[in-house]
C-alpha cells in the first residue's frame, strides 16, 4: 500500500454488539452498519468551501460535506459474547472476507470499482449484505496445534489481488482516468489548445458515466411544490423541520451506486459497460436501449452552443472568455438565482467566446453539419415538443421546408442543426396490416476518394 497509515479509532463499533449489556458511553447499544470512506473533492488533499444555493458545502467544518468514496456494509456482523462454563469457555468465531479485484497493470487495475451485488434485505450474519467467500465458523480457542481455517482467496495487504470473492464479469470501469475526458488541459490564461481537458471526438461521450457519489437529505418544503425554503444562513436550502445537518436519508460512494446500475441481467455482464451510455448491440438485451439515441441529444462539435444557454448558472464573468455574461435568461425574462444584482444581461441569447482572451466566436456556425444533432429538415412534432418548441413554431418549421431545405438561424440555439450525416432508419415489415418484424439501421454518409458513400454503423437484424 501507498500513503500514510492511518489508525481509525473505534472501528470496532461497526461491528454489533450481541451482549444487550454492553453499552456505548451515550447509554446505546452498539448495533454497528455502515462504514462510509470521505475524501475531499480536491485531489491534493485541501479542503475547499462553497456557498450557491444549488451548492452549498464547507469540507473543512463539516465532515458531512465530504464526498463518500467508498463504503461497507457491516450489518449482521456481531461482537460475541464472552464464552461461560456452560459453553465450554468456547465461542462460535466468525470471518467474512471481501476482496475486489485491484491487479497492478492493466485492465484489471479498474476491476475494482464495481463492488459486488448488494442486497440490503439480508442483515444476518449468515447471509449478509455483500457478495464475498462464504463466512467460515469455528471454535475458539483453538486447541495447541489447531489452526484457524484459511479464507478462500489468500489476504494480500499492500499488494494487487488477481481475483474478487465475488462474481465480476463485467469490463473495467475507468473512472477519471488519464485524459479523461480528453487531452490538453487548461493550464494557463493564454496558449491553450483544443480540446482544452474536454471531450475531442462525439463518440468520447460514451465515457460520461450516469452513477456516481451523492447524499440525499428532506428539505424543508412547506408547500410540496418542489420549491424548498432558502436558508440565508448558509446559502443553501433549509433542512425538514426536525432534521440536523448530519441525516441523511442516504450517503452512497461511486461503488455502491455502481452495484445499482448494473442492469441484473446475467447474460449480457460481459459486454455490459456499467454505468455508461453505451448500448448493449447483443439481441435480446433491451435494458441500454435508450443509450441508442445518446447522440442525438449530446454532442462534443456543438455551434449552437455559442450562444446561451447550455451553461452553469452561475453568472459570474469569466475573465478566461473576454468576460462573457454567462447568466441564463429564461421566458423573456430574468431567473434570478443568485439574488438581486446589477449588469443583468440582455434578454437573447449572448455569443460565448470559444477560446481564451484574443479570439472570438465571429463567424457564424449555424449552417455547418453537426453529428448527433437533430435535423430540422428531418424533425417530428414530438421530438421538437421534447425540445421545448411550441406547435406554432414546429408548424413554421415544417412550412418552411417544404419548398426548400429550411436553412434560416431563427431557431438558433434550440439543439437543431441544417444538415445529416448520420441517420437512423427504421423499417417494419407488415403482414395483414400488422407489424410482424422490424429492422433498425444506423448509417452516416461518407466522403472518399470514389465519391460519396454510405457506412453502416449499426445493423440490429431482423427482430
């Protein structure tokens, strides 16, 4: 192992105590359960602080406002009691061993992340919550000679382990890894270069995983509408009446999330990027469909997002963007999220400048053809419903267009592009009027030295 040893004072508490007359200083019974691992978000070790109402924590004051990155789940595990005469002055000892996958080199390194099937219906010790080695009992002591028995997978403190006591099919899952999400990052005001620590190509999406670290807490909503009270003490939301700041209904790592997105499908584990945006192209497994249509929603080549919004919300200048106004505006007016300020933006959608102090987003990109995006040419009235444009304006759209390819900017900005290079074919074939089977196909137009022709992407055969 790397690092400084810590020693962690009191863990034993994680474990319950069978002995009713065993008492903790405050008078409880010690009834053990979780342990949580925190970390600063700072890979440096530093703690940092902040005060927005959508985000509000101080890492240095409450140890609440650290991130859980990893976590155990000892319910079930329990302190014996003290052997007596009547039991032969011998106890019925106890192990459970749980070890992740976690090789020196190679894939095998990110093993590690996904934890095991977690079942938090079974808190006895004989079925407990993990998935590891069978627990193994025994007498203790141990007569001269006799020695404990050996976990199945052999305790390697401070070295890679080849193996999980539990079943990991599933590819590795890298999670922050070098040049994620991409290559060259912002290192200084000046000299930077594309694609500036961010994503360089659209299909560098499919990393963006969708499970992570999270607390969940009630806050105070008196009138059950979704707004929660302000709390201008701390900047955040006022907790549910009652509640101190350490309850949570939930504190979860990265790990334990990783354990609930695993679709529960056996037959497909293998191919399964847990987590991911990644759809599953082996028949029958269903559960990644909606990842099939990941690119038409996000991309990495975007010109529509030169203009606001599509941003964070915080309005504050930034002097790395010539100070652009990065403040959203909403329905012809302003949504006031910070309070009440001067230097409100105007009410259109502003240009944002792509790169550092020098250089600005001046040439107009509306026309340009964008993978993923979708095409107002092509565009239903439902998937423009789905963008928030009204049926007055798809009406106009869809009038536009009918004489000529619709090319004009006025709806700039509302994740529409001109023009296709990549398309989704559906075909049903129909027997008495009914759907009897149906293929998808996934193609892009492609230019090359014998002119312009057609790569198929995806093929899902006839189902």
């Amino acid at each position: 192992m790397t690092g400084t040893a810590r020693y962690v004072y009191e863990l034993y508490q994680v474990f319950e105590d069978k002995d009713t007359q065993s008492k903790q200083a405050n008078g409880d019974r010690q009834v053990g359960g979780e342990l949580v691992i925190l970390r600063p978000r700072r890979a440096d070790g530093n703690y940092t602080s902040r005060r927005l109402p959508y985000d509000t924590y101080n890492e240095q004051a409450n140890l609440y406002d650290l991130v859980p990155v990893d976590q155990f789940d000892f319910s079930g595990l329990q302190l014996e009691i003290a052997p007596t005469v009547a039991s032969g002055n011998l106890i019925k000892a106890r192990y459970w061993h749980y070890v992740r996958q976690s090789d020196t080199s190679g894939d095998a390194r990110w093993k590690c992340v996904y934890p095991g099937r977690y079942r938090a219906g079974k808190p006895n010790y004989e079925d407990p919550r993990h998935d590891f080695d069978s627990s193994t009992t025994w007498d203790a002591p141990r007569k001269a000679g006799e020695l404990e028995p050996s976990p199945v997978h052999p305790i390697k403190l401070g070295s890679g382990d080849t193996a999980a006591s539990y079943n990991n099919p599933f590819p590795p899952i890298q999670i922050n890894n070098l040049d994620f999400g991409g290559p060259n990052p912002i290192q200084q005001a000046t000299g930077n270069k594309f694609p500036f620590g961010g994503f360089q190509r659209v299909g560098d999406i499919m990393q963006v995983p969708f499970m992570g670290a999270y607390r969940v807490r009630e806050l105070d909503d008196p009138n059950g509408n979704g707004n929660p009270v302000t709390d201008t003490t701390t900047g955040g939301y006022k907790l549910k009446t009652g509640n101190t700041a350490d309850m949570f209904l939930e504190l979860s790592s990265l790990p334990m999330d990783c354990s609930f997105a695993d679709d529960s499908e056996n037959g497909d584990d293998m191919k399964e990027n847990i987590g991911r945006f990644c759809p599953i192209l082996a028949p029958g497994f269903t559960s990644y469909h909606f990842a099939r249509r990941i690119f038409d929603y996000f991309t990495v080549i975007a010109p529509n997002e030169d203009y606001l919004p599509n941003v964070n919300p915080d309005r504050t200048p930034d002097p790395n963007k010539n100070n652009t106004s990065i403040y959203r505006t909403t329905t012809g007016g302003y949504q006031n999220i910070m309070g009440a300020a001067s230097g409100f933006p105007k009410i259109h959608a502003d240009p944002v400048w792509n790169i550092d102090s020098g250089s600005s987003a001046s040439t107009s990109e509306e026309l340009t053809g964008i993978h993923g995006q979708i095409n107002i040419n092509t565009v239903s009235r439902e998937v423009v419903r789905a963008l928030g444009l009204s049926d007055a304006e798809f009406t106009e759209i869809e009038q536009g267009r009918r004489v000529a390819p619709y090319s004009t900017s006025r709806f700039a900005g509302r994740n529409l592009a001109f023009t296709s290079r990549t398309f989704r074919i559906e075909a049903l074939g129909l027997v008495e009027g009914q759907v009897r089977a149906r293929l998808t196909a996934v193609v892009q137009k492609r230019t090359d030295a014998g002119g312009e022709g057609i790569a198929v992407l995806e093929w899902s055969g006839v189902h």
